[in-house]
C-alpha cells in the first residue's frame, strides 16, 4: 500500500470543502518552504520506516524539539492517530484577523479613551517599535494621529472583516500551544487561531518537526498563493 494510502474520502467530497481566504502572511511556519504532501512526507498515521527510522514509536524522545508543552500535544496526536489513516485530528494555524472598519474604529475610540483616562500609551502600543504609528510620538501626539485616523476611516469605504481560514496545501500544526507561539513570534496581536478537524492520512511531515504538518486532501490540488513580502 502506498503511503498515505487509506483515506475513504472520494474526490468528489473534497471537491467541496469550503475555502477560506488565503492567508496574506508567510504560507507556512518557516518561510516559504512549501509544506509537505504524499510524494515529500510520511503521513501521520504510518511514521516509521520513512522520514523517521523503523523505531520511531519507540524512541519518540529523540525527536521532541524542546517546546514541551507543544511537543507533547503533537505525539499525543500522533500515538491516537498511528494505524488509522481515517481518524480525524484536530489540526491548526495562526492566521491574521483583518477586522473591519468599524471594529477597528471602535479599537481606536477604546484606544483614546484609555489615554483621556490614564494619560498613558495604551496596551500593546510599543512607542519604541519602529512599525508602530505611534513610533517617535507621546502620548499627546498618538491621540492626535489616532483621533485622525478615526477620521479617514469613517470618510473612507467601509470595509467588511476578513475570515482567514485553513486551506489544502498550508503548514498546520496538532499543538495549539505552537500556533499561540507562531502569533506571538511571526504574526503579532492581531491575529487568531484555526482549526480544522482533518483525516489522519491527510496530514504530512517531512520529519524536521513534530510540531509541523502539511494538510494536502487526497483530492485537492495544492493552492499557490501570491507573494506576500514576506
């Protein structure tokens, strides 16, 4: 049997899966490295004998990447999943929550009132942060700069929020705890987490990581997103 080989899912009910929005962030949890399928990785449930070694249920210790709480969530899922290609593993992935426009009025008038009352920065704005707005200012200034943005927002289109989701061909995780550290140390505040509940078989390592899959259903065609700056 092929690896990978199980899944009973036909292609005409991955066909219609509903897709969220690509994500405009960096596709996956290190760069632009493209996450792995059938033909670059070993699916969850069948990990011995390919990117790992044949004992690798045995001596799972020798591949935990020093993030324990993280670690220890995805071989949990791991061990559940092993010789089960159909089991479903909650799976999941840090996206960037785009609020709109008059969520991120109503985060600006919040801003201003904590000022009025504290005289203070508000939580989360980082003066010393050379991408914050409020970089080089005081207090008195960021007021100022807020209560003008307010302004053009309210003048300008009113945007609806956008729902980012998980899509076939992205980098996902078993461990929650490691997408809260991808959002506190790539994406930033504004973002959420994920999840999706997925087939075993459908989730691939190339075995850098417990901690990072690809989610490549049987019978989609991986998505290319556009560059992103990133």
């Amino acid at each position: 049997m092929a690896r990978g080989a199980g899944c009973t899912e036909g292609a005409a009910a991955a066909k219609t899966r509903t897709q969220a929005p690509p994500s405009p962030v960096a596709d996956d949890y290190r760069g632009q490295h493209e996450a792995p399928d059938a033909e670059s990785g070993a699916p969850m449930h069948d990990l011995a004998g390919d990117v790992y070694p044949a004992d690798f249920y045995e001596t799972q210790s020798y591949y935990r990447t020093g993030e324990d709480r993280a670690d220890n969530e995805s071989f949990a899922a791991v061990n559940t999943v092993r010789g089960k290609p159909n089991a479903k593993v909650r799976v999941y992935r840090a996206v960037p929550h785009l609020p709109s426009t008059e969520e991120q009025i109503e985060e600006y008038e919040q801003q201003k009132r904590v000022m009025l009352r504290r005289g203070q920065f508000p939580p989360g704005v980082d003066p010393s942060a050379g991408h914050s707005p409020a970089f080089g200012l005081d207090v008195n200034g960021y007021f100022e700069w807020v209560h003008a943005e307010i302004e053009r927002l309210r003048a300008g289109e009113q945007r609806e929020a956008v729902a980012y989701g998980i899509n076939p061909g992205d980098w996902v995780t078993p461990s929650k705890a490691y997408a809260r550290q991808h959002i506190e140390s790539n994406i930033g505040a504004r973002s959420r987490i994920v999840s999706k509940l997925v087939p075993a078989c459908e989730l691939f390592t190339e075995g850098d990581s417990i901690n990072e899959w690809g989610w490549v259903p049987r019978a989609a065609t991986r998505k290319t997103n556009p560059p992103t700056g990133a």
